[in-house]
C-alpha cells in the first residue's frame, strides 16, 4: 500500500512539474511534453502521424525497371501475415505499382489510378489527375491512409496524400517504415557494373529486411523490360493504317 501511495504522489509530482515547465510553451509543444509523463506517445510536430510498416522499392537501370516489396502484414505488436502481395501490375501490364499504408486504402486507391489510366493513358497525366483529387477531395485526403510507387518504361513517381508527386532523379525511390534504408543502399549500388536492376533490388530489399522489424524475406518482385514494350509499341504502330490528309 505504502509503494502503491508513493508510486501515485510520485506520478502527480511528476505531471505537475512537468505542467509547469510546460506552462510558457506553444500548446503542442507543451501537450508532447504532458504526455510522455504520462506514458502517451506523440509524434514530433511536422512528422506524419502513420509511420507505414513496409518496404517497397523502385530501381530503373538499363533497359529494366523493377519494383519489390516485403509481404510482412504487421498490427500492433504482432505479426499477422508473411506473405501479402504489395506489388501489382495495371493497364494490361504497362504500368507496375507498390503500396505502402493500409491495404483497403491502397486498394482503392488502386482502383482510382486504373480509372484515371482509362481516361489519360499517359502515366504522368494520370498521376497527376489522381493527385489533384486525392488532395482537392477533403474526405479522400481523411480516409485514405497510403502512399503508391507507380512506374512505366519511362517514369517512376511516388504519389502522397499530400498531393505530392516526386520523381526519382538516380531511377531509384523507396517508401514505408524500411524504404530509407532500402533507397540508400540502391543509391549506393546503383553505379557498380555488372549489377542488373533486380540484384540491386534484391540486395537492397535484404539490408532493409535485416534493419526494420517491419519488414520481412518474404518479397514480391515486378519487372518491365523497356526493349520489350519499345518493341510492342512499334509492332503495334507498324500495324496500324496510314491516315492520310
């Protein structure tokens, strides 16, 4: 009883002491403070509030361009499946896409970019189309929880629910909780001859699955041969009929 009463006026000394220093800070600041006396986690102001517990990583060198992606499915503290697939291919094949955040949301968000593909065949128009409504739709930009890789023979992008869309200057981007780590050592590897696109990817999809808890041996491995779809395209131009005026 004696250790329970000191224990409880400890943590009330603790709470006031710290609400005191506390006191002359931002409210935030101040709340960040608050609530790690009182064992609440907060995230650092200007952090996301979702840290994405994956790993999916883009490599383009040479004529390929890969993508990959860990199948560790992990909730709280445990891990509920070892096997999902986060990397998929759209428009008949053309395009090669990863996700990272929750599953139904990047579904969705899936299905959203295949529409647009529909419309603006072009994967950089699409990108931009759908980045435009995820950031314009306020009940979008709230629900949906996700950030997507996507790539053609000819660009790579990453889309955020920020509506923001980059694109990798070294060929090279990756997202979720192990992409840093995955990234930089493709960066570092991305150079070396003899090494093709997938055994830069896989060797660096192994430092991230040896560094982050979040992220498994277990990968999903994509890849577009860009001789390959050059070829299709002029097969299929060759085939067409010549408009005259």
């Amino acid at each position: 009883m004696l250790a329970s009463a000191m224990k409880k006026a400890g943590c009330g000394m603790l709470r006031s002491n710290v609400s005191g220093m506390v006191a002359g800070l931002s409210p935030r600041v101040g709340a960040s403070f608050v609530g790690a006396a009182e064992g609440r986690r907060y995230n650092h102001p200007g952090q996301p509030e979702t840290m994405w517990a994956t790993t999916i990583l883009s490599v383009r060198k040479g004529n390929k361009v890969v993508m990959i992606g860990d199948g560790q499915v992990t909730q709280g503290s445990f891990v509920v499946k070892d096997n999902a697939r986060k990397v998929r291919r759209l428009q008949g094949g053309n395009v090669i896409t990863g996700f990272a955040g929750a599953a139904v949301d990047a579904l969705t968000l899936f299905d959203r970019l295949e529409g647009k593909l529909e419309q603006y065949p072009q994967l950089m128009r699409a990108c931009v189309e759908l980045a435009k409504e995820w950031r314009s739709d306020k009940s979008l930009r709230r629900s949906l929880n996700a950030v997507l890789i996507v790539a053609d023979k000819d660009v790579t992008f990453s889309i955020s629910g920020n509506g923001d869309i980059l694109e990798p200057m070294s060929g090279v981007i990756g997202i979720g909780s192990g992409g840093i780590y995955a990234q930089v050592a493709a960066t570092a590897l991305i150079d070396i001859d003899g090494l093709s696109a997938e055994d830069i990817a896989r060797r660096s999809m192994k430092i991230a699955s040896d560094t982050c808890i979040y992220t498994n041996h277990n990968y999903v491995v994509e890849v577009i041969d860009i001789a390959e779809k050059l070829a299709e395209e002029a097969k299929a131009k060759a085939g067409r009929p010549e408009i005259k005026a």
